[in-house]
C-alpha cells in the first residue's frame, strides 16, 4: 500500500530517474532527481502539477519557497511531482522529457528566477499541451515584473489551480544565429540582446559578485554596476537593420554606425528593472528594438543613467521601433544573449515575435 499520513494524505518519496537515448528508467543511483509527491486525498487528485525547482536561484532561496508551494498544493488536495534541477540546462531536460508523457496536459510550476523560466520555455516540444505557472525567486524577475506576478505565493498558486483548465497565453521571442556552421535558435521572453547588455549578463553569470549582492538582498545592482564596468572596455560595431514592422510593412535596410547595444524586448524591462522598453508588453504581438548607438564613450557614461530611469526617448542615440521581425549583420563579433542567457560570440542574428505561443498559469495583466 501507498503510505499515507493521518489527513489521508499520500506521504512523500523520492527516486532516482536516468536518461538514456531519450528515455527514463527507475535506478538507484544518481541521474535526473525526480522527488514524486502525491499530496492527493483518497478519493484521488483533482489534477496533477509538475514543479521545477531551481534550489539555488537567489543564492538558495529556491528550497523555502517550494516549501510554501508544495503546503499550497496539498491544503488544495493537488497532486504533484518535483523535480530538482543539478545543473545549468538541466530544466530544459526535464521540461522536454515532461513534453514526451503519455499525459494529455502538463502543468508545470517554476520556482525559480528568468534564466530558470528560459530553460523550461526552450524545453517545450508541445506548447498546445504544457501551460507554465511562475513562483518567481530570482535576483532579477524581470519577467514576474513585466506581467506583474505577485510575490504572495498562495495567491499564485491559487490562480494556477483557476487556471488549469483555460490558461491565458503570452507572446514570447525567437533569436536565431550561426554558431560555427551550423544556425541555433533560442526562445525568450524578457529579451534577447547583442553587445554590452550581453556582455553584463555574461559577466554576471561567470563571476561572484551577484551572489555577493543576493546575499545582502541588494542583487538587482549585478546588472548596473556590471554596465558601468563593461562601458570602458566595450568596443562598438556597426551595424546593418532590415524586416518586419509591427503594421506589417518592409522595414527597408538600414546602416547603423557605432551600436553599443541592440535589445529585441518582448518585456518593458531587463537586467533587474532596467526599462529598455517602457512601452513593450507581452500581449501586443510585437518585439520593440532598443538600441543606442553613434556617441562616443565619454557621452555614453552621461547618457546611461537615463536609460535606467526610462527616459531615454530625449536622447537620439537611443533608437527604439517595434517590429515582427528583425535581422541584424555586425561588422564583427559581439556577445548574444537571451533571457540572461550566454548564446555565444555572433556578427548575425534574426529576432521574431511568436504571438500567444506561451501559454500561462498566473493571473498576467
């Protein structure tokens, strides 16, 4: 028999689960960690959650707030699945294997910051059958931000259940680009962004200082300071623009000199709240293009701080324009990101709008 507790309640246990050529097997020893719960009452689960948890986003936050989930579910006699993320990538992993069950639907929850929403999205295989509900716990949570998802976990949780059976959707971006011979693609849906905004997020990921400031709750400066940082060692590119406009019409080809950065924004903000684009949301079916470019250095440090307050429409180095799609060729090499994310060194990339493609658990305005 399943052991249950005194409510009735299935108690908790864990397995370990190994992957090989595409498939899962019960073992015991160490592969993918999958803690199965079942926190169901006799008469059997109303419906069935997978949560994807990031243990160590926030500098190791990520346990006491599944904690709150996994007591959420159970109170609302949910039944779910946890599965506990070893490494960088590994929830793309789980979410593809997740898109491969004989189940009809998959609902998953994300515990966890940007870059762990990012790996589940570029997991999916089906999105008409998984729907993703977010718990943010990052040190940025741009995203949380963006479509205003509380911080209270109950009432989260709670629209999740509402929601299982008729989920809103939101638009989410496509970045495409050559690594070596070969064209790779990545979805996001904060941004995706070549040169110094890249750069800080590659920065931010490979050194200690935004584990330093989460520890001391100040983690969303990573991003600021790192901009300063990186603004003197930069080198800028040019650059040559041409696609899609949101009306529909050609964007004919345009020349750029001297970019800094060029940010395909499906969200207002990035980088812990910076507003690169205070008007983008993710329901308008459209990508806005942030990108500052022809000054030189010394007037970049002058003009940035106001890029962080929103006000850089004053400024005509700052050029931003809505899109559906966008290619971009670089005179050199600059680092693209997505979501955070390190994507590699490219003089090319292509940006597009996946309308209503993510389709979502939370209450999202």
């Amino acid at each position: 028999m399943v052991p249950t507790d005194r409510a009735g309640f299935v108690t908790e246990s864990s397995h370990y689960i190994s992957h090989t050529n595409g498939k899962a097997y019960v073992c015991g020893h160490a592969g993918i960690h999958i803690e199965t719960t079942v926190s169901s009452n006799k008469e059997g689960a109303i419906m069935q959650f997978d949560i994807i948890i990031n243990e160590a986003s926030k500098t190791g936050e990520g346990a006491s707030r599944y904690d709150e989930v996994r007591w959420i579910l159970r109170e609302n006699k949910m039944q779910y699945r946890v599965h506990r993320t070893l490494y960088a990538g590994h929830a793309t992993v789980i979410a593809r294997e997740l898109c491969e069950s004989p189940d009809k639907t998959v609902n998953i929850i994300v515990v966890g910051g940007d870059g762990t929403l990012n790996e589940v999205v570029n997991g999916i295989t089906d999105f008409e059958k998984v729907r993703v509900g977010l718990i943010p716990n990052g040190s940025a949570n741009d995203f949380a931000a963006g479509v205003h998802i509380s911080s209270d976990v109950e009432k989260e949780i709670k629209a999740m259940i509402a929601n299982a059976d008729d989920p809103g959707s939101v638009d989410i971006g496509q970045v495409s680009y050559r690594e070596g011979t070969r064209t790779r693609s990545r979805l996001f849906c904060i941004s995706s962004g070549l040169g110094i905004d890249a750069m800080v997020c590659k920065k931010a990921s490979t050194t200690g200082l935004k584990a330093f400031l989460n520890k001391i709750g100040l983690g969303k400066l990573t991003y600021v300071l790192l901009t300063v940082y990186s603004l003197v060692s930069v080198e800028t590119a040019d650059a040559v623009i041409e696609g899609i406009a949101n009306d529909g019409s050609t964007m004919p080809q345009e020349e750029i000199k001297k970019v800094y950065f060029s940010a395909a924004m499906n969200l207002r903000c990035e980088g812990g709240g910076v507003p690169m684009a205070p008007r983008a949301v993710a329901s308008d079916r459209t990508l806005t293009l942030c990108c500052a470019h022809g000054i030189p250095k010394w007037r970049a440090f002058l003009c940035f701080p106001f890029l962080l307050t929103g006000k850089q429409s004053f400024f005509k180095c700052f050029d931003t324009r809505r899109f559906r799609e966008l290619k971009i060729r670089l005179s050199k090499p600059v680092t693209l990101h997505a979501d955070g994310e390190y994507c590699g060194e490219v003089n090319r990339a292509a940006f597009k709008i996946l309308p209503g493609r993510l389709l979502f658990l939370n209450d999202i305005v």
